[in-house]
C-alpha cells in the first residue's frame, strides 16, 4: 500500500495501470482521544433531572448503570427480569444504548457541552451479563417487561436485539417479532428495534477475504436478512450507517494508515441487515448512524478481521469509573436508540401523540441519502430488481432512509406538517383535501414537494399467511372537486380494491410506489414538482379493507390510523406557506361554522 499525492491526471492513469488493484482516499474523520477522555470536572455541574412530565422511554437490554455523571439524574425506575441477576449492566451495552436514546448525538453534545435530558430513562434488564437472552423464555420475559413498565407510563421502548439464529424466512413472523406486534396494538406504545449485525459467516464464506473489497454486494445476500425481531410489522425497525472512516489510531498517526474502513460516511455500514418483512413491506423503516468496519491494511490475508468498536459512534462508558466517560462503539443496536431519541422528543412537543402518531412522523421525514443511492452499482440495482420484482437494493436496507430533523419538530413560513389521527370501518374510504394555498399551486416552475405518511397498528395473526387483519392505506388524488374525485375513486374501488393506485404517479416525481408502501402499517410516498395549477385541489384518500374471512373477527369497528402530510417550498425566498395554510384551514372551519 502507498501513499502518493497526484493530480486528477495522475488518477486516471493509476486507474488504469495493469498493477493498481484500488485507489481511495486516506480516512479523514473519526473520534479522536482527545473527544473521548474529557475530564468529568469540565461537564456541567448541575445537570438537571427531566421535567416531571417528560417522555417515559424505557430500555430493554442489559441493564444501565445509573451512576454514570450523564445518566443518574435521568432514570427513574429500574427492575431486573434476569435471575440472579440484578439490574445493573455487566456487559455494558444497555448503558451506552442509554447515552444515545438520552442525548441522541453524542458528539454534539460533547462539542457544545450541553446536556439536557429531556425523557426519563426506564431500566428493564433482559440480557444478562454476556449481553444474552434465554431463548426458551424471552418470550414470556418480554410481555413481564413491558406490561411492567406500562404501568409507569412508558410509551416508548428501545429493543436492540436479535437473534442470529432466527432469520427473517420470507414466510411466517414468529418469535419475538410476533410479541411485539400484539403488545404495540395492546398498548399503543412505540417499539424501536434494531434491524440486527451481520458478523460474517462460513457458508457461503462472506467475507471471503476482505470486509472493504467486497462491499456493499454482500449486503444484499440471504445470509443478511434481518434478525428476530426485525420483521416485526407495529414496530420501527432501523438499519445503520456509517458516520467515520477513521479510527482513533489514524487520526493520530495521519502519515500511517493501518486500516481502511468499508463504508463511506451515510453508506450502510457494512452491518447493517436487509429486508424485507412479511409480504415485501420495507424494513427497515429507517436507518441512522451505528458506525463502520475498518480493516488492517499492512497484514496480508487479515482484512477479514475488523478494529474493535471502530470507527464508531460516541456514547457512554459503562466502566467510567477510573477510565474515559465515553465510549467508541458500532452496531445496529446503537441507531436504532438515536430514533428512540427522535421519538422521544417528538413526544414532548405532542404529549397526546400515539405511537401510530409517531411512526407516521419519524417517517414522513426520512430522505435517502444519496450516498445511499450511489452505493450500489447500476449492474447490482438492475440485477436485483430483475431477480426482486422490481425492488430497489437502497430500499431493501436503508427503507425510508434517514429522519431529515431540519423541521421535524415544527412548521416555518416554507415547510409545514399536517396530522390527523382518525378511525376508518371496513370496505371504506375517507377524503382529506389539502389546503394548499394558490401560491403553492402556481403555475411558474420552481421546486415544491408533498410528503404523505401514514400509520396504524393491524391486528395479526401468526398463523395465517396475510398476517394482518386489516389493511389501511392511503392515495394521493387530484381533481377539479371533491365530487369528481369521489366519483373516480369509487368507480376504481369497484374496479379492484387491491390495486388502487395514486393519480399522481410518475416515476419522475414519485418515491415509493403505492403497491410497495401499502405492504407495512406505517407508509409514505414523496411527490416532487416543478408546475403546478391552481386548477386542481388534491386530497389523500385513506380506505380499509379486511383479510377475507378472519380479518373482520380480530379487527375493531373501528380501526385507528394517523396520517401526516408535509407541505414544502423551500425554493421560495418569499414563501409564507404556514401562514397561508392556516389561514385557509380557519376559513374552512369557519364555513363549517356557518353550515
């Protein structure tokens, strides 16, 4: 391996040279020592307790140790539902999946030393003290935990677990996966799993000698579907990627580089599993920052092995005491708790949410990066969606992609979010007219956008190859009024209830297709335009539709469902969009008024 500094001639020549096997850049950016071993005596040294009324989340996994300076003001309840064990985190991991679900990015809060927790953490100990679970009676454990800890008024718990020797089939969801779907409609509180690490494996031999090489095709295999309980349908299941390419040993010694990791930053981390669950819904839902794999580049035939943690994401240190405060650490289990953080904030800002509520939110405001969309190539995409029924290889491991938190939390004068939580009964529809003022609608070319998400939580059953009792789903429709449309879309639902399809559908403008989101419980779409006409009025269309013979018996009348839509012009200086939406929204409800 050799170091050169070349200009862009000098590239395309060692590209092309008979001897050069690959060309890269040198690893840039890492978590150096300096960032790891802050002095405590540096932290805040009142760091004050959550509100009284702050989110509840709770964190399933191997205890925490609640006297870390960044956690003890924070968490309120612990139990330990391991025997012989007590509550407290042996192996480590559940407190450094604590640190991420409390304070989220744990770099920026080191940099800007600012902590604030703003949920109470609930310590439920289910691992032991090898970071494992008892796989004749996790089952059972789980539904203790979480009826447990309901009754304390959590509404969020972080799962990041799997099983290694429960791949998602293609058939069935059972396991763990299963209990999770019934306690999420039982309780309706949020779930956020991991979608579970891929290790390597022997048959086939993956990686047969290098993790850097070989990536990102083996992503895509069998070996690589994701773990138990992953496939889960009610829950949020997240991917990872990669946020570093360095390791702490590089950042140190920059002349000399030891490793070279597999991912860019936002490419999947070379980890992370793929979907997708029970009848191709897209899982993951969602990705965040979990880390990367670094292999040593000096040692012939060694680049299977990979740097320990490395380069990873900061969190906290279980064994702080006498040692660092924080930590460096990789894996799946440690995006999925960064969503958990997610969630919990946007539990403050709408303390009535429910967790169909929240799903649909997180969702709405995912992009895929477009690392992600470069990371495999055009022969692998084609290849895959030939031998996948059209399915995109970004999609199968990244879903929705990554929450966008630019206006998550709330609407300005270019971007605004739209929430309902309604009911809909079976074999029927209900409308919702956007209230999209003529200035979005104008005719002159210019970017404009509509996200639309939505998310209830089916009944299911186990045994039945549907596994959901219900379907809901939701269409984008435009027409000159509300009767035309309406009469459109019933003469289509007599047509074929299951292939309704947006009227707004080009692939041009159109995320995820129709056919492919209703397939999950939570579903979103992204539209993109350039004209528009004040002609037109657009509604999102939501219809029910029960599995055939059983569906009806374990559905409610009933079926609860949230819907989000995203209004967006951020192209326009003079955009007033929040303004004009809700002056628009008070002029309907007055006309109601009058009515």
């Amino acid at each position: 391996m050799y170091r050169l500094m070349v200009d862009r001639n000098g590239v395309e020549k060692l590209l092309n040279h008979s001897d050069v096997r690959f060309i890269d850049l040198p690893p840039r950016s890492g978590i150096d020592y300096q960032t790891i071993n802050r002095d405590i005596n540096s932290l805040p040294v009142d760091i004050q307790p959550p509100h009284k009324d702050a989110p509840r989340i709770c964190i399933l996994d191997s205890g925490i140790n609640t006297n870390h300076p960044l956690l003890k003001n924070a968490v309120a309840e612990s139990a330990s539902f391991v025997e012989g064990e007590d509550e407290f985190d042996a192996a480590g991991h559940g407190t450094q999946v604590a640190g991420i679900a409390l304070y989220g990015n744990l770099e920026e809060c080191n940099r800007s030393n600012y902590w604030v927790p703003e949920a109470w953490l609930f310590n439920g100990k289910i691992l032991n003290k090898h970071c494992e679970f008892n796989a004749e009676s996790i089952e059972s454990t789980l539904v203790k935990a979480v009826e447990y800890f309901v009754g304390f008024g959590c509404r969020i718990f972080n799962l990041s677990i799997g099983n290694e020797n429960s791949p998602y089939d293609g058939k069935h969801i059972r396991g763990i996966a299963y209990i999770l779907d019934l306690l999420a409609r039982k309780h309706d509180i949020l779930f956020v799993v991991s979608v579970g690490n891929f290790r390597g494996c022997d048959e086939p031999p993956v990686p047969a000698e290098s993790w850097r090489e070989e990536y990102p095709e083996y992503l895509l295999g069998d070996h690589n579907r994701i773990i138990d309980p992953a496939p889960a349908l009610n829950v949020l299941t997240v991917g990872s990627l990669a946020l570093h390419d360095a390791t702490r040993g590089d950042l140190q010694r920059p002349k000399d580089i030891d490793h070279l990791a597999a991912a860019k930053a936002n490419q999947p981390s070379p980890f992370t599993r793929h979907g997708p669950t029970v009848k191709g819904a897209i899982k993951p839902e969602l990705v965040a920052h979990g880390g990367n794999f670094a292999s040593p580049m000096r040692f012939e035939g060694k680049q299977w092995q990979v740097k320990d943690g490395e380069p990873g994401i900061l969190s906290l240190n279980p064994n702080f005491v006498g040692n660092t405060l924080f930590s460096v650490c990789h894996g799946t289990s440690f995006s999925a708790p960064y969503i958990t953080h997610l969630a919990g904030r946007l539990l403050a800002n709408y303390p009535d949410a429910s967790a169909n509520l929240l799903r649909a939110i997180l969702v709405n405001h995912a992009d895929m990066p477009d690392e992600c969309l470069s990371t495999f190539s055009e022969e692998v995409k084609k290849a895959y969606s030939k031998a996948n029924g059209r399915r995109d290889p970004q999609t199968e491991v990244a879903g929705y992609g990554l929450v966008n938190e630019e206006n998550l939390y709330r609407s300005d004068e270019s971007a605004v979010l739209l929430m309902a939580e309604d009911s809909i009964s079976n074999d029927s529809y209900q409308f919702y007219e956007l209230p999209l003022p003529e200035e979005f609608l104008r005719r002159k070319k210019s970017a404009r956008e509509l996200r639309v998400s939505l998310s209830y939580t089916p009944a299911v059953r186990t045994t039945r190859l549907d596994y959901r009792a219900t379907k809901i789903v939701f269409n984008l429709v435009k027409g000159r009024s509300l009767d035309e449309v309406q009469k459109h879309f019933h003469k289509e639902l007599q047509k074929d209830k299951d292939k309704l399809s947006d009227t707004v559908s080009s692939k041009a403008n159109r995320t995820i297709s129709s056919e492919l989101r209703s397939k999950g419980s939570v579903q979103c779409s992204k539209w993109s335009f350039k004209k528009l006409s004040p002609d037109f009025k657009w509604f999102v269309v939501v219809t029910r539709q029960d599995a055939a013979g059983w569906g009806g018996a374990l559905s409610a009348e009933l079926e609860e469902y949230a819907l989000v839509v995203t209004v967006a012009d951020r192209e326009n200086e003079e955009a007033r969009l929040y303004s004009q939406i809700l002056q628009k929204i008070e002029q309907q409800v007055q006309a109601r008024a009058k009515v």
